[in-house]
C-alpha cells in the first residue's frame, strides 16, 4: 500500500496521535505484552471508528488518507496482538481442564482403583459415600471397645477403692495398738529416769574422759620436710604459694592456737585467742598476728617458738633465743623462704611432741580416776 503525505495536519504516525474526544469507558486489560502498545490511551472505540470512518467531521475532527492508512495498520497489528494473546487463553484453558482431568482420575483411582474412566460422576460419589460410612462404622465399633474397657476400668476402680476401706480399717487398728504402746512407753519412762539416776556417776567419769580430746588436732608431718607440715588436713605455711593462701594459712595457725589450749602449757606471761581469720599471741603488751602478712607473720612465729622453749625445754628440735634446730631466727630475712620452711617444719615436730605428751600425760589422769 503506497504511503500518503499528511494533508490534514494531524501527523497520524500510530493511533496514539488519533483525536481524542471525552469517553466514559475504562481501559481494556490484557495479560500479554503488546507488540506496541497503542490501544493504552484509547478509551472510546466508537468515536474511533467514527473519526476513522469519516463521521466526526461534524465535531471538528477529520482523517486525511495517509493518516487513515497509519491508523488502519496499527489496528491491524492490535488485531493481531489481541488474537495472539486469545489463543494464549485458549491453552491455558486448555491444560487447566486437563489437569483437573487428571486429579479426578488420580483420586478415583485411590479411593476405588477398580472404578474405570466411563463409570459416571454419580457412581464415583456413590461409592465415596459408602467408603465413609464404612470408615465411620469401623469408628463406631472403636468408640464400643473404648467403652467396655473404660466400664471395665471402673469396675476395678469400685474393687480398689473397697480394698482401700480394708485398709483404712487395718491402719485404724494399727493406731489403735500405736496408742497403747505409746502409753506403755509412758509407764515405762519412770523405770528410765530411775535407770538413768544409777547411771550419773557413770557420765560424770565420762565427762571426764571426753572434757578434752586431743585427737581432734591431727598432725602429719614428713620427716623429709618436703611437704607442708598438716593439721586438720591444713597446710601450715609462712607465706602464700600457688594454691595455697592466705586463709589457709590463717585457719591452720589457728587450729595450732587452740591446740596450744589444750595442751596446758605453762604460759603466765602469755595469751592465746584462736581466731579463725587470724589468730593472735599477746605477750605483756605484743600483739602478733598469724597470717596477716610476711612482716607479721615473721614476728609472730618467732614469738611461738619464743613461748614454746619456756614452756617445755625438753625438745626434739632444741629452742634457744637465737635460734630452733640449725635456723637462727634473729637474722632470718623474710625473703628466706628455705629457711622460714625448715623453721615452719621443727615448730609443727615441737607441737607434735608437746601434744602426745600432754595427751599421755592426760590418759594417766583418767586412768587414775576409773581405779
């Protein structure tokens, strides 16, 4: 078709340029790309084809050949497009009614798989039916089972709960002979107190024996002096070392105070107050600390071993104010910690010594008081 120059003005190159006049419809809408999208801004197919036809020059709009020849060729790619996207419905029309096809025939063929494709839809529902009156029957006759065994469960429950009067019954007896034992017992404290009169001098002697019992200070010691010296399974120390701290070390020395206690020691001029944070020996006006801190603790042991060579001079490792076995403790620097070790380890041999001592010392006595 031969092209025509634009004698009217309008300049058609595609059917947006087409004179528009005022429409009420809405928009056409489609799912397919469009080949170009053209018939977007129309709105009034009528007036379209009556300005196309040649009808609306009355209104002041009229198409020159080459302008109609445009709009006819995008009309005509629009039929084209509109075709296209009709046979795109068509098969997706298509497959959607093969595919419930295929789960109706899925379904039939697992809930009846000897149901064949002419059977009819009536039939297919039939025998749905009867397949869930089926399972509800097989419901039912469980529902029947489940009441026999719950109708047989109550019938034990009624059989528990007499057993459980029978035995109310026998523990009401029980009580019964609970209560005139009790009352026996009652009968019977009288011969106790008189019982327990005879038996006063008794306790009086054992008071005696268990007044003090030095066997609540342990004490092990290596004779090597490779390990701490214990007591009560504490270590005793001069100063903190890897695990061992400072309330170790304080609640060990102090054990060693309350042994001293114990042990009865002629200390006039001096004053033991074993307390657990930090135990304190006052001599006269001197107060020392064990376990406070190196300064202390130095000052203080030399104060022990002080104490303890002029209550009993008789020593497996000899106390002298210069020194305790072959440590001299007037210069013993507190940096020294072989030696304040080896001062550590003749102290706790002392007090091992002073202890069995005074235990034997005390077995005599009582040993006295039994003849």
């Amino acid at each position: 078709m031969a092209t025509h120059d634009c004698d009217c003005g309008n300049q058609i190159r595609s059917l947006k340029d087409v004179p528009r006049v005022q429409c009420t419809l809405e928009n056409s809408f489609v799912h397919l790309d469009p080949v170009n999208n053209p018939l977007s801004n129309l709105h009034d197919t009528e007036r379209l084809l009556k300005v196309i036809e040649g009808r609306a020059v009355e209104e002041g709009i009229w198409l020159c050949v080459g302008c109609l020849e445009r709009v006819q060729r995008a009309m005509e790619l629009d039929i084209d497009r509109l075709n296209n996207e009709c046979a795109s419905y068509d098969r997706e029309l298509k497959e959607r009614e093969e595919r419930q096809k295929n789960i109706e025939r899925t379904l039939c063929s697992d809930f009846f798989p000897i149901i064949s494709e002419n059977d009819s839809k009536k039939s297919h529902i039939e025998r749905i039916e009867n397949e869930f009156l089926n399972q509800v029957e097989a419901l039912r006759q469980a529902v029947e089972q489940q009441e026999n065994e719950l109708s047989h469960l109550k019938k034990l429950e009624k059989e528990q709960h007499k057993i459980s009067q029978e035995l109310d019954e026998v523990e009401a007896l029980y009580a019964h002979e609970e209560n005139e034992f009790e009352l026996e017992a009652q009968a019977m404290s009288h011969i106790q107190k008189q019982l327990t009169n005879t038996l006063e001098l008794a306790q009086e002697e054992i008071e005696q024996l268990v007044n003090v019992d030095l066997s609540l200070f342990s004490l092990i010691i290596d004779e090597r002096g490779l390990r701490y010296p214990l007591i009560n399974e504490l270590r005793l120390a001069f100063s903190p070392k890897g695990d061992l701290g400072w309330e170790e070390i304080q609640v060990a020395w102090s054990q060693v105070a309350q042994l001293l206690l114990f042990m009865d020691l002629n200390l006039s001029e001096w004053r033991i107050i074993p307390l657990t944070t930090c135990a304190k020996i006052i001599h006269r006006k001197s107060v020392f600390n064990l376990g406070k801190d190196m300064v202390s603790m130095a000052k203080a042991l030399k104060a022990l071993v002080y104490m303890i060579q002029s209550s009993s001079p008789s020593l497996p490792y000899p106390i002298t104010k210069m020194k305790i076995g072959d440590v001299i403790i007037t210069n013993l620097p507190n940096s020294d910690h072989p030696g304040w070790s080896r001062l550590v380890h003749y102290l706790a041999c002392n007090l091992q010594h002073l202890s069995e001592k005074s235990s034997e010392a005390r077995r005599n006595n009582v040993q006295e008081l039994l003849v």
